[in-house]
C-alpha cells in the first residue's frame, strides 16, 4: 500500500511539472542550455543533488558522488558519448577566436562528442570530463543566441577523483580548468564527502574558483569564490527527497545560507518525474524548476554494467526565475549522453 505522505509527494511533482511548464512559456526572456552534458538532472532538482550519488552525465557539484561500476567488479573502464553535441557543431566563432586548422576543427568536434573518459579500479573512480560549458557569474549573455554559439566559447576540462572508503562513506576531490577557447582562465578545486546512513545521504562540499571570476553552469547557479555547501537526502526506492544550504561560511555573500530543495520519483525503470525550488537569499526572486529523465540504461544493461544511481540515456529540465511574482527568466537544458 502506498503510504499518504508519499502519495501526496508525487501529486505534488506532477503538479510542478506542469505549472513549471506552463509558467516557462510566459517568462520575459528564454534561455536555452542545449544540449548540456552534465546537470539537467541537478537543475531538474532545483541544484538540491550534493548528498546524492550520479552517473557521468548526471553531476552535482560534489566530487564524491561520481559512480562508474560496482566497486566489487575490478578494474573498468568506460567512455561518456554526448549525441546531442551534434546540434553544436560547426557553430559560428567570434572575431576573437583563434583560427583553426583542420587538426583542431577535428579535435573541437572530439572534445564536443565525449562527455568522458573514466577509469574504475575497485573503490577508486578516476574521470576526465571534457569541454563542459560554463558561464561567468552573471553573464547570461554567454547562453544568448544559442545558435550561432560554439560550446568551445567558455568551458571548462575537469579531472575528478572518488574514493569509496567504506560502503557508506566516499570522499572526492575535482580540478577544473577553464578555458575561453583554448586560452586557459585560471583552475577551480573543490572537495567532498557523502554519508550514507540507511535510507539517509549526507553530503558536505567545498570549491574555490580562481582569480580570473567564479564560472557556473547557468543561471541558477549562485556559488561564490570560496563556497560551502551542505546537503541531506531522504532516498527510499523509487522516490528521493532532498535538500542543501549554499554558502554556510561567508555571510558577505549573496548567496549565504541560500536554500534548496528537490524530489525526484520513478514510476517506472523508464521515466523518472522531477521538481525542485529554491529562495534566492537577500532579494525577493526565486525559482521553481522541474524534469523528467527518460530511458534509465540499467533497465537494459548487463548486470555487470548497472549502476545504482540513475542512468537515463534522455533528460530534459526547466526553471524559471521570479521577482515579484512575476516570471523574468526561463531556462532549459537538455541532456543526451551515453555511457559504454
């Protein structure tokens, strides 16, 4: 028998779905993250996803997340396959972008085609993650004329690294580099650690971005030059509960002791129905989001190869932004990935 409070809980991400859906459409302006590899799933949750572990294509901002394979299978490896990069090849280049060869128009193409490349022996996990785009804080011109943008215009390469100590402990560290093109912007570190008491995650992280300014993965995204996060989760079968705090150490920041919350539900191995929000601190904006995933690959992967953690092959997420009670910004990504 399902329980109330459950029942309760899934009317209520249906119910953001749609109102998500809806209130996107009368934004003031629109912007679309397409196609991004990496955070549909934490945008979906209103970026509530730090206690939570992920799949390559599937990142929260907390190293320690990262799954690859089941730490009992030995050494593997696996490659992280971005379709949808499809779609951003051959963009245009700004007057300022270098001039490129036909050796570097190839390796433009590879970089925008690969998500990652990964490395699992036993309770190490070891990733490169290539050309993810970002954005400098407060520049939403960066996603402006999405057509006629390259993914190569600001982006960051990352080297991630996941320890599993113990079944219910997994620290994690990340470097990322950015680049503007193929000049590099200075590099960003952060660390993690997730606990996993039954049924319960806890997750706690720490970034600090270089001088050159604080790179996001859009407009949601509020962290600072040195930022805190902490995080719980509730995660039952089918059903995930979350939330964090942002900026807990530096009260001076706008985004001090920001809150966020999500909830992601399964019905089906197929589709996974996802909602969040968040109160954007020391202003009167804040935002709703919401999102589906669609073909989890475990439901049809070998047993050797699933992974516990979703790991939808599609998934697409809206937000947008009030001020006032009135939509100012819509927002959405779509995420086409798959992991060999």
């Amino acid at each position: 028998m399902i329980h109330p409070a459950a029942r309760g809980i899934r009317r209520l991400v249906i119910a953001l779905i749609l109102l998500v859906s809806l209130k996107a459409a009368h934004a003031g302006d629109w912007i679309t993250l397409v196609p991004n590899p990496a955070f549909s799933r934490d945008l979906a949750m209103g970026m509530s996803t730090i206690a939570l572990s992920y799949a390559p294509q599937s990142q929260s901002i907390n190293p320690a997340g990262l799954r690859l394979f089941d730490p009992d299978r030995g050494w593997r490896a696996t490659l992280v396959v971005n379709p949808g990069g499809f779609l951003q090849l051959g963009k245009s280049r700004p007057a300022a972008a270098p001039e490129r060869n036909t050796l570097d128009q190839v390796s433009d193409g590879v970089r925008t085609l690969t998500t990652a490349a990964a490395l699992q022996a036993r309770i190490i996990a070891i990733a490169v993650f290539l050309s993810q785009p970002v954005m400098l804080a407060g520049d939403t011109a960066r996603y402006n004329d999405y057509e006629n943008r390259s993914p190569l215009d600001g982006h960051q390469n990352s080297l991630l690294v996941s320890l599993a100590l113990h079944p219910r402990v997994a620290v994690g560290g990340r470097v990322d580099r950015y680049y503007s093109w193929d000049r590099p912007q200075g590099e960003s570190y952060s660390y993690g650690v997730i606990l996993r008491p039954r049924g319960v995650r806890v997750g706690v992280q720490y970034q600090r971005f270089p001088e050159s300014g604080v790179r996001l993965w859009h407009p949601l995204d509020h962290r600072s030059d040195q930022t805190t996060t902490a995080g719980v989760a509730i995660v039952r079968e089918n059903l995930t509960l979350a939330m964090q705090v942002m900026n807990l150490t530096e009260s001076s920041k706008p985004a001090f002791l920001e809150p966020h919350a999500g909830v992601e539900w399964r019905p089906v191995r197929a589709l996974a129905l996802r909602a969040g929000g968040t109160q954007f601190s020391r202003s009167r904006s804040w935002a709703w989001t919401a999102g589906i995933g669609l073909l989890d690959a475990n439901w049809f992967r070998s047993r050797a190869a699933r992974l516990l953690v979703p790991d939808d092959v599609i998934q697409v997420a809206l937000g947008v932004i009030y001020s006032r009670r009135t939509p100012v910004l819509g927002i959405g990504s779509l995420t086409c990935a798959w992991r060999f």
